[in-house]
C-alpha cells in the first residue's frame, strides 16, 4: 500500500514537472509583441511603446532574473497588465497563451510588478501633487480655461474598490452597501490625472474621515494660512472650508446660489470621469470584479493601477469606450451636507458668497 501511494506520487511529481517543462517551452516562444498594435492595448490597456517604457522604469526594481529558466521580465509585466486590465482570476489569467504560468508562478509575477509600480520612486514621480506655487497657478489655470472656475486647485471624491472578507478587523471594511471594499481617495487635476491617492481605509470611513487623516488636508490648510487662494471642489460629504468649497443645497431656482453649484457640479464632475477612466482601463477595481487579496495588498494593486492610469494619460491613450456605470463609480454617504461634519465655517461661507456673486455676475448672459 505504502509503495502503491509513493509511486502515485512520484508520478504526481513527473507529471507536474513535464507541465512545468511545457509551460516553460511555451513562454519561450510567446512573443506578445507581434500582436497588432489595437490587439496588444486591448489586451494590455498600453501601446507596446508604452509598456517598454514601462518596463525600463520598473526592471531595475524587479528581482533580478538568475536562472535561464526563469520568467522573463517583460512577461511578468505582460501577466502583470492583463490582470489589472481584465481582473481575471490568478489561474485563468496566467493560463492564458501568452503568459504559460501556473498560478504560483503567476501570483510571485504579479506580487513582483506590483510591488515594483509601488517603489516610492516610481510613486514620486508619477503621482505628484503641486509641491510649488508656480505648480499651483498652472493646475487652476487650466481648470479655469476648461471650465471659466476660478482657484481650483483639484477635484476630490471617494470610491469603493471591493475585496474579499478580511480576516481581521471585518467590521472596518464593511461599506453601507454591505460589502468589503477600500474607500479610495482620490484627487486629480482637470485633465483627469491623479495628483493623490489614499488607499489605506476600509469601505466603512466616510469619506470625509479619510480626507481628515490626509496630510493633503494638512497642507491645503498651510496654503490658506500663509494666504494662498485656492481649493478643492468637493460633494456634500465633505465640510465647507476656505480650501473646499461644496455645493449649495435647496439652491432657488434662477439663483446666484443655483448658477454657483449649476457650475460647481459641472466641474466636480472631473473626478468621477477621472474614476470612471481608472476603472475601465484598470477593470480590475470594478465592484464586481472583487480583488481576492487582503486589504494591503489590494491597496497596493490600487495604487499600481493609478500610476499606470497616468502613464496612459501622460501619453494620451484613448479612453476605453467601455466606462462603467456611474454605480460602478460613485459612493453614496451617509450624510447630507455639511451637518455631520460640524458648522460649517463662517470665513467659508462668506469666501463662497463672494465666488457665488463673481459667477453670477461673470455669467454668459
């Protein structure tokens, strides 16, 4: 019996080995990059120039390759992409024709390119947030040119990445549509790139405690000490402050107050097209994709995602004609207003009054 069940597991082994040997074979003779041009993004959400270029950023970081027989780096980055773009499950993206991994092999490619999209380097300097005033004058100057809103700096909201149970701390990640998600905050400027994110906080933080623990928050406050002018356009969720405006509710209709938050929302509207976007490069973000990983690694994967998001940006990739349904994007807060995020403040309200009397009077008769 003992000899029985050890020659069906070195059987077991030999098998593994020649499907290992195989696979290895044909990743040998895969070459992705004879695909034609629109395949090879559809598959991989970049242009093969792009990936190159991607894959010159991220090779010095990646582990590096010592044996003939291991992955090649251009195919891990490969796997990599088709997962973020499609959020198919490990074993299924991997066994695709183009990749010939096992799901282990797979999952170390994966975990090897994320983290290397991760490197505070790379995060640095594809996910910058102004660091200068002339910085600043550029980014509302060109919120001001798209949509005549004077002192945007960006535009913030949160949106939901769903994961699986966590193991720990559940109760921190259940959202208000009762499933496992990352509150991700994000902020970008008016073409639609990501100047900051936040993906450290469970589906259950309101929006407005994650943009509270931001050091954003901290030094947009700085700015207004030291006498800058500018703001963040947000929803209701968040508190009215001289460094975010939000819009006027139960605004009458015909009003300055209704013209003001007519246009605020036009412009807000920036950073649920910008999620919208991320989503549908990066399909694995979506709601019902469900990331299977816990809640730092998937965090990681969001952050990933985003640097690739302004990688495709900066070279103006199309947007994918299939962008998700605004349920896909939006959030829904549990509060209305600003009420539960205290009084609202009075050098606010009178900074809103006085934009909301500029609009109106600098409106197209």
């Amino acid at each position: 019996m003992a000899r029985a069940f050890l020659l069906a597991e070195a059987e077991e082994e030999r098998q593994a080995a020649e499907l290992n040997i195989l696979r290895r074979r044909l990743r040998d003779m895969s070459n992705p990059m004879e695909l034609p041009e629109d395949e090879f993004v559809g598959q991989f959400r970049l242009t093969k120039h792009i990936f190159a270029m991607v894959l010159t950023e991220i090779t010095p970081i990646l582990p590096p390759v010592e044996r003939v027989t291991a992955v090649r780096n251009e195919l891990k980055l490969l796997a990599a992409l088709s997962f973020y773009a499609h959020g198919s499950y490990q074993k299924t993206a991997g066994a695709s024709h183009w990749h010939c991994m096992s799901q282990p092999t797979f999952s170390k490619c994966l975990d090897e390119v994320t983290l290397a999209l991760n490197n505070i380097n790379i995060l640095k300097k594809f996910i910058k947030f102004p660091s200068t005033e002339g910085e600043r004058e550029l980014l509302m100057r060109r919120f001001m040119e798209k949509f005549h809103f004077p002192g945007v700096l960006g535009c913030i909201d949160g949106t939901h990445v769903a994961i699986i149970r966590p193991k720990e701390h559940e109760e921190t990640f259940l959202n208000r549509k009762n499933y496992h998600s990352l509150n991700v905050l994000i902020i970008c400027d008016a073409d639609l790139n990501i100047m900051h994110l936040d993906a450290a906080f469970g589906g259950a933080a309101h929006d407005s405690f994650v943009w509270n623990q931001s050091p954003i928050k901290t030094l947009m406050e700085d700015l207004n000490r030291n006498g800058s002018v500018c703001w963040f356009l947000g929803d209701s969720g968040y508190a009215l402050r001289p460094w975010m405006l939000t819009p006027i509710l139960n605004a009458a209709v015909g009003s300055p107050e209704e013209h003001y938050t007519d246009m605020h929302c036009h412009v807000r509207n920036t950073v649920e097209r910008c999620i919208g976007v991320l989503k549908a490069r990066w399909r694995c973000l979506l709601a019902h994709r469900v990331l299977h990983y816990e809640p730092t690694k998937a965090a990681k994967i969001v952050n990933a995602c985003c640097v690739l998001h302004n990688i495709a940006n900066a070279h103006n990739l199309p947007v994918p004609d299939d962008l998700p349904a605004a349920g896909d994007i939006r959030q829904q807060h549990n509060n209305i207003g600003n009420v539960a995020n205290g009084a609202a403040d009075a050098d606010a309200g009178r900074m809103r009054a006085n934009l909301v009397q500029r609009l109106w009077i600098s409106r197209n008769p």
